[in-house]
C-alpha cells in the first residue's frame, strides 16, 4: 500500500488516500499500537473528514495513521481511514 494514489484521474488535485476495507482484524479487536513512543488504541468512534484535512503522520503494520491538520502536540487522537471520508478514531491508552 503506498502513501498516497494519484493517477492520471486525479492529476491536478488534493492527495487521495486509500481506505481499508476491511479494518485489519487487530484494530476491530481493540488492540494498541504504538505511535510517537505513545500507545493508541482504538475506539467505537469515528470522524467524517476529507483526505485534506488530514496530514499523513505514521504508517505500521500497513496501515496509515493520520491526525488532524489543525491539531498540534501532543495529539489528542490519530485515525486510520476505513472508507470514503470515514477515519477510525484511536485515542491514548
């Protein structure tokens, strides 16, 4: 899975990313991950966003993690896209 997916429909336009469908079975079992030396973990929660409101700030175990582009230091949440402008909301643990 790359960054980012621009192709010859999209040229010229804000960065797509790709969502995962399904969730990976370790974010729908509730289990941490460690991002910037803190553990996160998933919540029944979700934000609506678009791909450019959100900056690109992790990738593990194949899965981009993103904040919002307006929050700052430390973090108060990170997401993982799960559909069309539909972000998993994962919080400290």
């Amino acid at each position: 899975m790359g960054c980012a997916s621009v192709g010859e429909e999209n040229r010229g336009h804000m960065v797509k990313y790709a969502a995962l469908s399904p969730e990976p079975e370790w974010i729908r079992e509730g289990q941490p991950v460690e991002i910037e030396g803190k553990r996160w973990v998933p919540v029944e929660d979700i934000e609506i966003l678009k791909d450019s409101e959100v900056l690109l700030i992790a990738e593990q175990q194949g899965v981009q993690f993103f904040v919002d582009k307006v929050d700052i230091k430390p973090y108060n949440r990170v997401y993982t896209k799960f559909g069309k402008n539909k972000f998993r909301v994962f919080e400290l643990e």
